[in-house]
C-alpha cells in the first residue's frame, strides 16, 4: 500500500465490505439453516447435563475422600494414602 492514500481507502473500504458480508452470511446461516432444539429437549438434555455433573462430581469427591491426604494432618481422615505413608517399616 505504501503511503498512496487511494490504495489505503480501497483497502479500508474492502475491509469493511468483507466484514459486512461476514455478519450477513452469519445472521442468515443461524436463521434460515440451523436446526434449533424445541423448549422441552432443552429442558430434557439441560436436566441430563445437571445430572451427569453432580455424578461427576461425586466420584471425584469419594475418590479425593478415600485416596487423598489431608494437608492440614487432619486427624479425623488422612485417607487410604495417608495411612501408608504413615506406616514406619
């Protein structure tokens, strides 16, 4: 482009263009071309989604709970772990 200011307006006008034609193809691809879910297989696979995290989560905290070591010498739970490191041979 260089320091021609009739390069740099065609360029900045192109820019512009592309990106105009960039949202307009988008609007009209979410609109007319997607399939959108109805109201309740949003609600049946957000309700599954729920449900799959908090399964998750729990597996997480029982294995935490029963392998984890406790970094506050916890005396009530040291875990599976904590026992064996415990052990003096």
């Amino acid at each position: 482009m260089g320091s021609n200011p009739t390069a740099r307006a065609t360029f900045k006008t192109y820019s512009v263009s592309k990106i105009k034609t960039y949202f307009n193809e988008t609007y009209h691809e979410m609109v007319h071309n997607v399939t959108w879910p109805t109201w309740k297989e949003l609600q049946n696979n957000t309700i599954i989604v729920v449900i799959a995290s908090i399964m998750i989560a729990l597996m997480i905290f029982v294995m935490d709970f029963l392998f984890g070591i406790s970094p506050a010498k916890d005396p009530f739970w040291k875990g599976l772990l904590g026992y064996f490191y415990t052990i003096k041979f």
